[in-house]
C-alpha cells in the first residue's frame, strides 16, 4: 500500500501582534499534535499545502519573518522523515495594495465586469497594459519571496508556472503513483478593503495556460489531483462560477479542492442531477490569527476559529481511499489553547473522517517498477496491453503543440520536408504524424539539426538562454518517447504472464536512461559515455567506478563491497573515505537512509551494471553473490538496474548500432 500524506494551512496573516505576543506559547503544542497526527496516518508527510494569507499586509518583513517560521517547521517535520515539497497559493492578504490613485486599480476593482478590454488584457497577459502591471507589482513581494522560498524549502521538479503570479502545475511521484496538483490565483481582483463575495473571477485561460488545450491529457497522467485556491467558488462572480464549474473544476476532476479565506472550516461532498461524479471541497480555519474579520453579509465582526488539517490518500492497483483528520484549537478553562480533533466534523478511528473510495485518473500505460529477485534488485516492465504508439504520439504532441515551442516545430518541419515527408495537415497532429511516418533513427537526427537551427536563430534574442535551455529540454522528451517504440510490443505481449524484465541491449546507457525516465515521468539527467566496464549511479544522479580488472586480478568479494559503498559515499557526502577504514553498521544505516530520502524526493540513485561485456572470459563482480548479497543487505534502498549487453535482442527492434549512434549524436548537439 503507498500512501501519499499532506498537512494543509491556510490564513496564518503573520505579522499581526497575536503572533508576536502569543504565538509562542502554541508553536510547540502544534508540532507536537502534528507529531500525533503523523502516528494516526501512518507516516511522514509528502507535502504541506498552504492555502493563502500566509501574511497579513503582503510586505517585505512579513514574508521574510514567514520564511523563519516555515523554517522551525519544516526542521522539525524533518526530524521524522524527509522535507515535504511546499506548495503555496497567494490570497488576498499576500498583495500589496495599490495606491487610491492607481488607475489599474480602479479600472480591475471597478470596471472589471462591465469592460472586455479590461479583461482580455489579463487573460490574454498583456504586460503593457496598466491593468497587468498593477496585478503585477501588486504581487511583487509574493513572488519575490517565492523565488527565495524555493531555494530554502523543497520545489518539487517539474513546477510549471501559470498566468497569474503564484500559480502552478506540477506532479509529484510516490512510489509508482502519480498526484497532480494545480494552484490558483483568486485573489488577484481582491486589492481594496470592501465585500468582494461574487465579484472575484475565474477563466479558462488559467487551466489551459498550465495544462494545454488538452487538459484532459494531464488529468489523465494523474491517479488523483488535487486543486488550490484561497477563495471558494462562491466568491466568484456568475459567469466565473460557471467557467470554474464547468471547465476548470467539474465535478470528479479533482479528489480534493481546498482552499481557506472564509476561516470556518468545511468538508462537502456533492453528486449533482444524479452524477456518478463528486465535487469534493474543503475548506481550512484559520491557523492563528486571533483578530476578529468582517462578516460584509451581516456586517459585524466575527471571531475566527483556528486549526489545520491532515489528510491521506491509501493508494494500490485496486483504487484510492481518502481520509481527512481536522484539528481545532481550544481555548480551556485554564487559559491554555489546546490542539485537538474538530468536534464539529463527523470522525471515525483515529479522528479521521470517513474513508472516501476514489477512482484512479490516470490512464494506465506502461511504467516501471522495482522487484525483488534472487539476484538482487532489477528494474522490470509491466507489460501492458496499451497502444505504446498512441502513448507516444500523443506525448509528442503535447511537446511540440506548446506555444514556446513554435518556432522550434517550425523549423523541425522544413527540416521533414526535405526528407520528402507529406503532411496530412498544418497543425502539430500533422507534424507529429511526419516524425512517426520517418523512423526512430532518422527522426532523432532531424530533432538534432532542428536543435542546432533553432539555437542559432535565437542567438541574438534577449533572455535566449533560458529560451534555448527549455527548448532542448522538451526536444530531449521528444527523444526519450521516440525510444520508446524500439521496444517491441508484440515481444511484451508475448510474455504477459508475470512482469517482464526489461533489458535493453545498448552499449551506453543513455538508451536505457530515457526509456526510464519517461516510462517513469521522472526527469533523469541524461548523458551518454561509451565506458564498457563501469559501475554507475544514474538517475538524476551519477557515479563511475571503474577499477575493473579479472577476477584473479583483482580484490576480493569484501574488497568490492567496501570500494562500491565508499564511491556511494563520496557521490552523496562529498567525503572521501580514506582506503584504510572500514565501513561500520552506523555508515551503512546513514548511506541508507540518505539514499531512501532522495528515492523518496524523487532523486534516485540506480547503480548500474551489464551482465556481459569486455574482453572473453570477463565476470562482473556484481553477478557474484558474495558482492551482491551482503550490498543489497545493506543498503535495501540501493535500486539494482542490469543491463544485457549481449542476449534479448529480439525485444529491440532497431539494431542497437543505429539507436547508439544516432543518440550520441544528438546529444553533441546540446547547447553550451
């Protein structure tokens, strides 16, 4: 069973007195009930959603003094596992509020539902227009500190930024699962003091600008999602309802909306005109801020009610159970503000609520796993009954139909139409059919002089680097799904009983490496070597070992084991172990756990070996079970990849000569 756990916060406002006069004699008796929750759901927390008013007036020294606080927190969360990702949107008290005389401010507070060009201009990101410009320098500091905050706190990979300041996809791995989670900004219109409740807005423009016209693919890549905001739906103005409703957040997209601002926690789970599909919102008190706010329906001030809550998604091959755990602080008769589970929730065991079953997302395709056999630990592909080629188009088309790379499917074009390719349309669905029509190999190549071009027609452009370093990003996907269909799926299909091992006949790994990044949507560092006999840690992290010699020549079993772990730990601490001293249980158990952290932060380090390669009569010292038994013993966390230099080549299905050789020639192509 994986489980993927998340403390969600929202409405702290720090910067007010309370904080300064009582906040510390609650700060420990917080993180000693997340210490129990942790117990209740079984684990260490894969993230911490935080759902807007992190501060109270948007200013400099507010976030700055926001960032030490996190930072108590997160060491402490630290201390019972590794870091959680930190995912943050803006609410309204996160700006800076313009001056009375703003002109933007006006015409965004007063004219916004009333005048098109006004809201063409924020939803099609017109940057000159003074409208823009105070959304813009109204969030400066929010996203000043954000930048800053992501060099403190872990920023999960892959984070792709939206239209309005603060928002953001991204998707996080645990295990072989996959939860996507978007945020959002509501609060952008909310720049004065006054009653905004149906008059904040919502576009489609904000779905499509982070996911794609195709959003359905993304949702599809996900077992569950999960969206943020800081206002609920009911803030927003007719027609944003709808276009939230029905297009950004229908019902079933999401296991999970949560949000904050209206500082009376909520939990609703709505089935509308007999839909099989859920709406499911939560909605988080305030975590301390002992000011009172203003009701503007009734027009009285209202005391807030505090806390947070935890919650855990139970996920397997057979679907996906969510549970919730409220907190509420309490005030007691002896003055002392006391964590405990929120009495106004319906609870079960555990003080959590009712288990909800859900349905996985996510259209399943093939994806790698790690399994135990009697020889260690090898990475295996499921094989599935998928159409990998539709797999890979469709990926393909998601690369080459986003906007920023235009330019770059342009060129890529002209450069297929030498090769006397017919496109059926003018669209990327016809230019990703010309790169399937043309061959691995020769497509590969075409991608190559396609990156040269590009680089140079950007050459003279502000900001080129980034454009070109993003450029080649996405062009090395394209490349890895290509690689994809060298795999024979009839070959897979053959062998459906069980999991197939997958081992792919390549020389340089850099084959290898691709097909495990995509097929796990994790973002490896790719490189090719042309090393015959080496030990690697790849991934996203790498090492070489290559004191390789024949067996009669060279150390013993012990030895081996000793030289491997002290390469591991030379990567990993940046300390050399001299030769002399001898690896001890409190190394080992410390190696392990640095190597389980980073799995879990989605920083695997594989160490790599080929079953047969170099000069006749050569045995890898990894295939002797006097090194390998007491390696994986003591470092479990340690994954084991094989490569098979010289069987199963019936599984590829282009000769492994052509595949290498067009790959080490693409990547010369990198930019500088």
């Amino acid at each position: 069973m994986t489980c993927f756990r998340w403390l969600h916060l929202t409405d702290l406002h720090w910067g007010t007195d309370d904080h300064k006069n009582l906040w510390g004699s609650l700060e420990n008796q917080w993180f000693d009930d997340i210490d129990k929750l942790k117990q209740k759901t079984g684990g260490y927390w894969d993230a911490v959603f935080f759902t807007g008013d992190l501060v109270n007036k948007g200013n400099e020294p507010e976030l700055s003094a926001l960032t030490n606080q996190l930072q108590r927190l997160f060491l402490h969360l630290e201390k019972s596992g590794p870091k959680p990702f930190l995912l943050v949107v803006p609410g309204n008290h996160d700006l800076k509020r313009p001056g009375s005389m703003d002109l933007g401010c006006k015409s965004l507070t007063k004219l916004w539902h009333t005048d098109d060009d006004i809201r063409e201009a924020i939803w099609k990101k017109q940057k000159n227009h003074d409208c823009w410009k105070t959304i813009e320098t109204a969030f400066a500091n929010y996203c000043k500190w954000l930048k800053a905050v992501y060099k403190v706190f872990p920023k999960p990979p892959g984070m792709k930024p939206g239209l309005l300041p603060g928002e953001f996809a991204v998707s996080l791995a645990k295990d072989s699962f996959q939860i996507g989670v978007v945020g959002l900004n509501t609060a952008f219109l909310q720049l004065t003091e006054g009653d905004f409740k149906g008059k904040l807005d919502a576009h489609p423009a904000q779905i499509t600008e982070l996911l794609g016209q195709n959003y359905q693919d993304w949702e599809g890549e996900h077992d569950a999602c999960f969206l943020l905001t800081h206002h609920p739906m009911d803030w927003l103005s007719k027609e944003g309802k709808e276009h939230f409703e029905s297009v950004i957040a229908p019902p079933g997209r999401f296991a999970l909306h949560l949000f904050g601002h209206q500082h009376d926690p909520g939990l609703d789970y709505i089935q509308l005109g007999g839909s099989p599909n859920t709406r499911r919102t939560a909605c988080g008190c305030s975590l301390f801020s002992i000011e009172k706010y203003v009701d503007w329906e009734k027009n009285i001030q209202v005391d807030r009610r505090h806390g947070y809550s935890a919650g855990c998604l139970e996920l397997s091959d057979n679907g996906i159970s969510m549970r919730l755990w409220p907190r509420s602080v309490v005030k007691k008769q002896d003055g002392l503000w006391v964590f405990e589970k929120d009495t106004t929730f319906y609870t079960k065991e555990n003080d959590g609520t009712e288990p909800v079953q859900l349905e996985s997302k996510r259209k399943k395709g093939p994806h790698v796993i790690v399994t135990k056999k009697e020889d260690g630990l090898i990475e295996t592909l499921p094989a599935g009954s998928d159409d990998i080629r539709a797999l890979v188009s469709g990926n393909i088309r998601k690369l080459l139909g986003n906007e920023r790379m235009k330019r770059f499917s342009e060129i890529l074009r002209e450069h297929l139409q030498e090769k006397k390719i017919v496109f059926l349309s003018t669209e990327t669905e016809g230019l990703v059919e010309g790169v399937m029509q043309i061959g691995v190999v020769e497509a590969i190549l075409a991608l190559k002089q396609t990156v040269r071009d590009f680089s140079r027609e950007v050459a003279h452009e502000d900001k080129k680097h980034g454009l070109i370093l993003s450029t080649w990003q996405d062009a090395v996907s394209v490349v890895g799904w290509l690689v994809l269909l060298c795999v024979d799926e009839a070959w897979l299909e053959k062998e459906k009983t069980g999991t197939v091992t997958l081992e792919i006949p390549v020389k340089s790994e850099a084959g290898v490496e691709i097909v495990v990044a995509r097929l796990n949507r994790d973002k490896a560092k790719l490189s090719v070597e042309e090393s015959e006999l080496s030990v690697e840690v790849v991934g996203q992290n790498r090492i070489n070992c290559n004191p390789w010699t024949y067996i009669e020549q060279g150390p013993d079993a012990g030895e081996w084991v000793s030289f491997i772990k002290k390469a591991l730990w030379l990567k990993i601490f940046k300390k050399e172990v001299p030769k002399e001293t001898a690896f001890t249980t409190g190394m080992n158990e410390q190696l392990n756990a640095r190597l389980k952290m980073k799995s879990l932060l989605k920083e695997p380090h594989y160490l790599t070996l080929k079953k047969s390669a170099g000069k006749p009569g050569f045995k890898h010292q990894l295939t002797d079970p006097l090194v390998l038994t007491p390696l994986m013993k003591d470092l479990p966390d340690l994954k084991l990849m094989v490569l098979d230099a010289g069987e199963g080549k019936e599984i590829l299905l282009v000769p492994e000569e052509d595949l290498n050789a067009c790959l080490l020639e693409f990547f010369e192509s990198e930019p500088a």
